[in-house]
C-alpha cells in the first residue's frame, strides 16, 4: 500500500484511459516520438487486440481496452520541421485521414475560410470580417509561404486583438492585430513590410487614425515615448504593482527608441491572447532577457530565469519524483516553471 511501500505503480494516461469502459485519447504530435513509444502502442492500436502487457508493473498486467476507448493521434507532414513519418506497420494500424489546409486566397463571403473568421469575432467585431479576409488573401497571393505562412493560428491572434481592445475604435483593433500578425513577422524584408502595412491601411475602415500607426504600425509607440508616458505605452499599460510589492528602482531606458518599439511589441503580446507565450528572438547581446528583467522589475512580479541549455529536462521545468528522507513515501519536488505558475 501507500502507506507502506517506498513506491508505488500508477497508470499513465492511456492506460486509465482503456480501463473500465474506456475513454478517447489524442496523441498529439506523434511523429515527435520515439520508435520505443510507438512500438508499445502496436498492441493498443490491433483492432482485434486492444491491448497493452505492463512488464515494468511488479508482477505484470495485461490491459484491455474497455468498449468506448479509442485512440486517436494527430501528426504534421513528415518533411516539416523535426517531424518523421511513422512507419507502415503503425500506419496499417490506423485510418490515416488527411486534413487539408483553409483556401485562405478564397475571398468568396461564404467561403470556409470566411465563415470560420466571422464565427470567431464577436458580435461588435463582425463588421471586420472583409476586411481581415481581403488582407489575409493578400498576404497569401504576394508574400512566399516560406517567409510568412498564414495558419488557424495567425488569423486567431487577429481575430483576438479585434476582439479583446474594446477601449479601441475597431479600426485601430483591425491594425493593431495587423501588425502583429502580418508587419512583425516581415522583419527582415522591409519591403514587403511597407506594402503590407500599406495594404493593411488601405483595408482598415474609413476613419480610422492611420497617423496613430505609420508606415511600420508603431508610431503610437513613439507618440508615447515623447509625451513622457510612466504608466505603459499608448493604449498598452504596464501591469501595475501589486499592493504593497516595493518596486525596486532599475538602471534601464524604456525610452530609448529600439527599447520602446521592443516594449510596445511586449506589451502587446501580454495583452492580445491572454494565456499566449511571448518569444523574443534576436542575435545575443541585443538586450532580449535583460529588457523582461527590466519589465518584471518596473511591475513588481518575481521574475523566475531558467537558462535552458542541450541538457535540461523536462523534470527540471515541471518536477520530480524522489524519495523523501526519514519517510516511507514518495515526495514530489515542485520545479521552477510549475513553481512560478503556482504563485501567478
């Protein structure tokens, strides 16, 4: 028992999923695993088996699969990046059905792409739909895939900005989610940058502030810098301090013109897509970490750094199992990432 044993076996996720009578499982990114994993699913994947052996259990357990689990997995293209294809033998396992990608250059209103854009705006928001849909045509007929794909993903971040500034006219809501998604990512082609942001201008609802965003959609962000804004950046503020947190004072320039485009695009990121991670890239010693530092200092939050390197593991970030000293029992130690989670 628990109370007894130094340790103890407990079933992983797809096999208390085939217990009892039986639950779905997704696999997501399969083709990420290695040929061990995917071996000992050979078994569970039989139709007329559904079955896994647990060697590693003291004393071995054949698990069957109950009558309502079904496993499903999901996989991008085996060329794409760090991907592989699975085998014929798993493959022969499964129904392999291929999901085919939106027609994003389709501009037709009731297209597939169309339809799901108008589903994710709001009620307030819908009037942006063209809009969003013509640009999003553009970028797919005039910029190489290869520079700026356009995914589900990137027209959600859109959607999101649209969305989510309700302090903003939907013009500026319809530029700012521009930006981000389309203008940023074209960073190292400034032609291609001005077009859009052109474009972008061209397609946004009729009086809207263009002088707000400029030829690179963040002249809102220099506006800010001269007027002397403390508290945030145009209509992005910083997250305040909470009460009684001392905000220690730090030796850095928010002002200085590469930082304040930097920080906007930060505090952007923090704000459009709550829950969304924010990645910073650049060439070492351009001030990446030390300007989250900085952040994290001007807001009072406890600012947890992990370097990460080739050797990190997983029970680094999230925990590990141990043995707990003097105690017959199994103690998890709660790592940094789970640890700052936590404390949010």
């Amino acid at each position: 028992s628990m109370d007894h044993d130094l340790f103890a076996w407990q079933d992983g996720p797809v096999t208390r999923a085939m217990r009892r009578e039986g639950h779905w499982v997704l696999l997501d990114e399969a083709s990420l695993a290695t040929d061990a994993v995917l071996e000992r699913l050979n078994s569970v994947l039989e139709a007329g088996e559904r079955s896994v052996m647990l060697a590693e259990k003291p004393g071995g357990e054949v698990v069957i699969g109950g009558d309502k689990f079904s496993l499903m997995m999901t996989m991008n293209p085996g060329g794409d990046f760090g991907k592989r294809e699975l085998s014929p033998a798993l493959r022969s396992r499964m129904t392999e059905i291929w999901v085919k990608a939106l027609d994003y250059a389709d501009e037709d209103e009731d297209s597939e792409a169309s339809r799901l854009i108008r589903k994710l705006l709001s009620d307030e928001a819908k009037t942006l739909m063209p809009s969003i849909r013509r640009a999003v045509a553009w970028v797919v007929e005039n910029i190489p895939a290869q520079v700026l794909p356009m995914s589900i993903r990137n027209v959600g971040l859109w959607v999101s900005a649209c969305n989510e500034l309700t302090d903003m006219s939907l013009g500026e809501r319809y530029l700012h989610g521009g930006t981000m998604t389309i203008v940023d990512a074209l960073v190292d082609a400034p032609e291609l940058q001005m077009e859009a942001m052109k474009m972008l201008e061209t397609q946004a609802p009729q009086g809207t502030a263009l002088a707000k965003f400029g030829p690179d959609g963040y002249q809102w962000v220099r506006d800010a810098v001269q007027r002397g804004d403390t508290d945030g950046l145009g209509p992005f503020s910083v997250p305040t301090p909470a009460a009684g947190v001392h905000v220690a004072p730090i030796p850095f320039d928010f002002a200085a013109p590469t930082t304040a485009l930097n920080l906007g695009r930060i505090l952007q990121g923090l704000t459009v897509g709550k829950g969304m991670a924010v990645l910073l890239e650049g060439p070492p010693g351009t001030g990446k970490s030390s300007i989250i530092a900085a952040l994290a200092a001007r807001c009072g939050r406890e600012l947890v750094r992990i370097n990460i390197s080739e050797q990190t593991e997983i029970a680094d970030l999230v925990g590990v199992v141990h043995v707990v000293r003097w105690r017959t029992a199994v103690g998890t130690e709660e790592r940094q990432l789970l640890g700052s989670a936590g404390r949010a």
